[in-house]
C-alpha cells in the first residue's frame, strides 16, 4: 500500500512495539497506553476515508451525454467522493 496514512500507521505500530520491548520488566503507564490508543484510532480512521475514497472514485462518471429516464443530458461529471 502506498498511502501516506498506512505508512504513519506502520511506523506507530513498530515504533511502540519497540518501546513496549524495552519495558519488560515494567508496565507501560496508562497515559502511554491512552495516547497510543487514541492515535491507531485516528490513523486507522484516515486509512478507512482513503480506502473508501479510492473505490468511490471507481463510480465517477465524465461524459458529453448520458441518459436518465429516457431524457438526454449533456456535460455531465458526477462525482461520488468528497471534493
């Protein structure tokens, strides 16, 4: 994958499981644990936008004329994602 988002979300993993490796012989402390949490959520929700994104892109149309029920219409761009 070559999403910027997947790279961030990769790196948060390694980076932590590294930290966590170092901590045997202790337990991370909650605030650790909570920001950690917190920032896989937002990385995993971003990671989630892009993916759907990308598919909705899929269904974008562009053409000089399509039909909708039996009447022509020209110029037409339809876009199903967010601009």
């Amino acid at each position: 994958m070559h999403s910027a988002t997947a790279k961030q979300l990769a790196e948060l993993i390694q980076k932590r499981r590294e930290q966590w490796a170092g901590q045997q012989t202790e337990l991370p402390g909650m605030n650790d644990f909570e920001d950690y949490e917190q920032e896989l959520h937002k990385l995993v929700m971003l990671l989630e936008c892009e993916l759907v994104q990308e598919k909705l892109s899929r269904y974008d149309v562009a053409a000089e004329e399509i039909t909708v029920e039996k009447k022509p219409i020209e110029k037409v761009v339809v876009l199903l994602r967010p601009t």
